[in-house]
C-alpha cells in the first residue's frame, strides 16, 4: 500500500509498505477513502509543531470504509463507512478519570505522536470508530473532525443564548465555529482582516462583521455591545491576540484559547484580575463526533462545500507544495484515495 512520511520537517516520502494487520480481537482495519490536510499537518510538515515527533505519517481528519474487524468487535461491521477518532489517551489519568481524555496526561495524537491516516489502511481500537451517514461523500466528511473541535469550543465556553459571541479570525476554524455556536443561539460577531471572509461569515448567518484592518475593532464592538462580548474565541492564533481579548472582553467574561504557539503572549495579570475573566484552553475534542454527526444528520449544520479542492492521494506531496505556493484559491484539501 501507499504510505506518505515525513521523514523530518520538509522531507515527504511516498512509500510502498506492507498493509497492517489486526493485532487485538478488538481491532479494526480501515481501508482510506478521504484525509483532510489540516493547518496543523501543515505545521508538522514545516517542522513548527510543539509537539509533533518524527518519522510520522501525519493525517487525523481520515475517513474510511471497514474493511476487516477482529473477532471482538461490536461495534462496526464490514463495510461500514467511519471517521476514525484522533485520540488515544490511557484511560488512568487525572484528566481521563474525571471525562476529560482529550487532555490525557499520556495524550497521543493519531498523525502527531502515533501514525495517522495518510496511508491507504490503517488499524485501530473499534473504540476510535464512529459511523457515518452513507449518503455524506467521504471528501465532505473529512469537516467532522475540525467541526468537532468547534464544538469543543463552544462547550469550554459554556456558550448559551444568553452571551454575544466574539470570534477573532473568520479563517476556516473562524467558519466552523460559527456553525457550532449557531446552534447554542448566540448572538455572534466576527472580526478578520479579508472582506472574503467575513462575507462568507455573513453568508453563514452572522448579522454584525468587522474589518479590523479598516475599522477601529474596540470602537465597533463598543458600539454593538456596550460592554464588550460576554465570550472571545482566538480563532487567529497570533501572539498578540490573548492580550487583545483581555482588553476587548466584558468584565465576567471568558476568553478560549486554541492556539499552540510557542512565542510567550505579553498579558497583564491585573486584567485577568481587574475583570474576573475566565481563560480557558480547548484542546481537540471530548466525545464531540458523535455530537457533530447527529447535528448533521438532524439538518442542524452543513458540512458539504467546506472542501475547495480534492487531490488524489497518490499526489499528496504536491498538494503540500501547492499550499507552500500560497495558492489564494486553496481553502481546504481533501486527499482523496479513489
């Protein structure tokens, strides 16, 4: 079978390997079908990751077709259509005992610390299994996974209808938080420095946008909300954004860290302190998949059209040059294995 690796930051192979095999009763083998390429894939590739190791075959939004299951399994059949969970934590931590394995002290991260879905099969628990709706094309079903990140968000937050959302970055994390934060009724307002972007938030039912790069984003949200948003989610993840919202944020408020930047952010404790602001990290995904398929399945949020661009797999390698290209036409790929 066909196997991407990287090697080393920079260093892609497309190699032939032996097709893996079920080792546990409880495993599966998934054929590929779909993998999206991630802007965190992007940043294993450049070798700008905090937590990426090498060798590895990168690819955790992978979705695939049951191919073989052991004599355990349960849960899934032969031929069932699945999006495969990320995450593989222990189980006996402080975090996974209290229902929170996404932050597992003994965290592993399919396509960053373990391999991933960038090869045409793949085995795992039927624990990492979820079932697809048949009728979602698998390059569409590659969003499950960044939606379920949105929803993760959103539930740190505590998002209800009562709040005024404020998202920084109307980029494709921008996008997907929006249609999570939607459904939990919200009043929200996006800021982005690309008219691109913020008319695609508008089209996404966003009433109020703000081009920070044109308009004084303090006076605007002064404007709009009196006080400041209830709730700030960094969907742009740049070192001056945490101290941005510290300023921008209403007293009582919460702010949602997402970023993995290494660079320190220059906050002052006495804003945190002066305004009783919750901050609060969200990492991956708690048990949101089988959230995001049942609101998909419900009609409740869109997931086709996020894809701009399907490549086969076979030139996986190309498509990472064509993103270092800086190709403007590019929103999200999807490898295909068809």
């Amino acid at each position: 079978m066909k196997q991407l690796l990287t090697e080393k930051p920079k260093v892609l192979k497309m190699l032939e390997v032996d097709v893996p095999r079920i080792k546990k009763s409880t495993d599966v083998l998934v054929q590929m079908k779909a993998a999206g390429i991630c802007g965190s894939d992007v940043h294993i590739y450049h070798g700008t990751s905090p937590v990426a190791t090498y060798p590895r075959v990168m690819g955790h939004e992978i979705v695939g077709v049951i191919a073989e299951i052991g004599k355990d399994v349960t849960k899934v059949q032969i031929g069932d259509h699945v999006i495969v969970d990320q995450i593989v934590s222990c189980g006996e931590c402080y975090p996974c005992k209290i229902g929170r394995p996404n932050i597992c002290c003994n965290l592993k991260v399919r396509g960053v610390h373990i391999d991933g879905g960038y090869q045409e099969y793949l085995v795992a628990g039927e624990e990492a299994m979820h079932i697809l709706p048949p009728q979602l094309a698998f390059t569409d079903a590659v969003m499950i996974e960044p939606m379920s990140i949105a929803f993760q968000s959103c539930a740190r937050a505590g998002i209800t209808q009562e709040d005024t959302l404020f998202i920084l970055g109307a980029g494709a994390l921008g996008k997907s938080l929006i249609k999570a934060a939607r459904l939990r009724g919200a009043r929200i307002i996006v800021s982005d420095v690309v008219d691109e972007r913020l008319a695609e938030a508008k089209d996404l039912g966003v009433s109020v946008v703000i081009n920070s790069k044109k308009e004084d984003l303090a006076a605007k949200l002064k404007e709009y909300t009196t006080w400041g948003p209830t709730v700030s989610i960094d969907a742009a993840g740049f070192p001056g954004s945490l101290p941005l919202l510290t300023d921008l944020t209403c007293n009582a408020g919460r702010i949602i860290t997402m970023a993995f930047l290494d660079e320190p952010s220059p906050v002052q404790q006495f804003k945190i302190t002066a305004k009783e602001l919750d901050i609060r990290g969200s990492r991956l995904q708690n048990n949101k998949f089988t959230e995001v398929i049942a609101a998909y399945t419900q009609g409740k949020i869109p997931i086709e059209g996020a894809v701009s661009h399907v490549i086969p797999f076979a030139e996986a390698i190309h498509a990472f040059n064509r993103i270092d290209s800086g190709d403007t036409s590019i929103k999200k790929i999807a490898l295909s294995f068809e």
